[in-house]
C-alpha cells in the first residue's frame, strides 16, 4: 500500500513537471515575439527610454533565445528554462517598464494635483461649515499639502534632468502614496463633531408671559431639533468629504 502511494506521488510530481516545463517554454517563447513585436510597434516609445546599444542588445537576446530554444532548448530542463527566461526578461522588462511609467507619471501627478487643489477648497470651505477645526488645524493642512507641491516639484524636475535610459528618479506607484500622512489628518478632523448650540434662558415676569414663552421654547425645541438635524447631516457630508479626498 506504502509503495503504491510513493509510486502515485512520484507520477503526479512528474506530470507536475512536465506541465511546468510546457508552461516555461510557451511563456519564453511568447516573450521572445513579445520583444521582437514591441521592438517595431513601439518604437517611438522605447527609443525615447533607451539607447542604441540597449536596443541593440534587446534584439540580439531575443534572436539568440530562440535559437537556443530550438536547437539546446530542445532537451532543456525546467530549472534551465527558468534561468533563461529571468535572463531575457529582466533586460527588456527595464525598458518596457520604463515606457509605462512616462505616461503613468504623468497621470499621477495631474491627479495628486487635483487631489491637493481640492484639500485647499476643502479648507477653505470648513472656515464656515466646519467651526470646530481652528484656523491653526486648517493652516496645518495647508502647509502639508505645501510639502507634497514641494516633493513633486522636486521630483519632476530632477526626472526632467535625469538620463530617460536610466531608471526613473520616481515611480508612478510612488505619487499617491504622498497623501498618506495629510489623508490621516483630514480624515480625523472631519469626524470632529460641531459643538452643542447654547441655550438661552429668559426671566418669566407674568403668568401670560410664561405661558408666552413656553409657546417660544416648544418653537425653539423644534427648531433645535431641525437644527441638530442639519448639523448631523451637514457634519456627515463633511465627514465624507474628507475621506473621499
């Protein structure tokens, strides 16, 4: 019983193999055409984000791996196939990445921009909806989203001057992540319940006044009660204004 379960577990980890190295291949060869058809349809792109030489070396890599495919590949084992397809792809991966991330910066910043200009209207609209944010909070706010301005003009500029062929000076996935710290204060500030509205009391001088101004205060009770309505509703509407930012 032991042997013939060793037996099962030993065909099943083979055809495992076997799928995997049916896997590897059909993905290295992919790559190879992938780098050729990339070459050709996106050259404006890439010439823009490599040099000559790194071309150069793009097209001779994928003519040499296949080549090898047919010829030493043919008896390849999987842990071969591995290596190959790390060495071809990390090369053409830079350069790939590299065209992706000219537009994809760009949409970062043009968003984190909006995403800024809309913190300094929101500041500016709290100075009347929100009375319990101090004006130091809101100028606190103010100047963290100065900080972010700063690190992207910082960033955009050293990206302008640096070597397109070279890695980038900042990434796309690092552009949102700059809010991080200014998102957390919004978002607490924003939970911030209003204060209480005070109550006025009045002196009752007759029995008519008296009878007057409880007439008054069951008014005012409504309107309290309509108030403290608005107010919920009003400090959730701020509420989720800052955590949509």
């Amino acid at each position: 019983m032991a042997e013939s379960r060793a037996k099962l577990a030993e065909l099943a980890r083979k055809d495992k193999e076997r799928m995997d190295l049916e896997e590897i291949r059909n993905t290295y060869e992919s790559y190879i055409y992938l780098i050729k058809n990339k070459l050709i349809d996106d050259e404006e792109a890439i010439g823009a984000v490599s040099t000559q030489e790194q071309r150069d070396l793009l097209s001779k890599s994928a003519m040499e791996a296949e080549d090898w495919m047919y010829d030493e590949g043919y008896d390849a084992d999987l842990e071969t196939y591995t290596k190959k397809y790390e060495e071809l792809s990390a090369p053409a991966e830079k350069v790939f990445f590299r065209v992706k991330e000219v537009s994809a910066r760009a949409e970062a910043v043009a968003a984190l921009n909006t995403k800024l200009d809309k913190v300094v209207a929101l500041m500016t609209k709290w100075e009347t909806t929100m009375p319990q944010i101090t004006e130091e909070e809101r100028t606190d706010v103010i100047s963290k989203v100065d900080v972010v301005r700063k690190w992207i003009s910082d960033k955009v500029e050293a990206q302008a001057a640096a070597d397109p062929a070279a890695d980038p000076v900042f990434t796309s996935a690092e552009v949102p992540l700059q809010t991080a710290e200014l998102q957390t204060v919004i978002s607490k500030l924003s939970k911030r319940p209003k204060p209480a509205p005070k109550k006025e009391e009045k002196k009752n001088e007759t029995d008519a006044d008296a009878e007057s101004e409880k007439s008054e205060d069951d008014n005012k009770e409504e309107e309290s009660k309509e108030g403290e309505t608005n107010n919920s509703t009003d400090e959730e509407s701020e509420e989720k204004a800052g955590e949509e930012l």
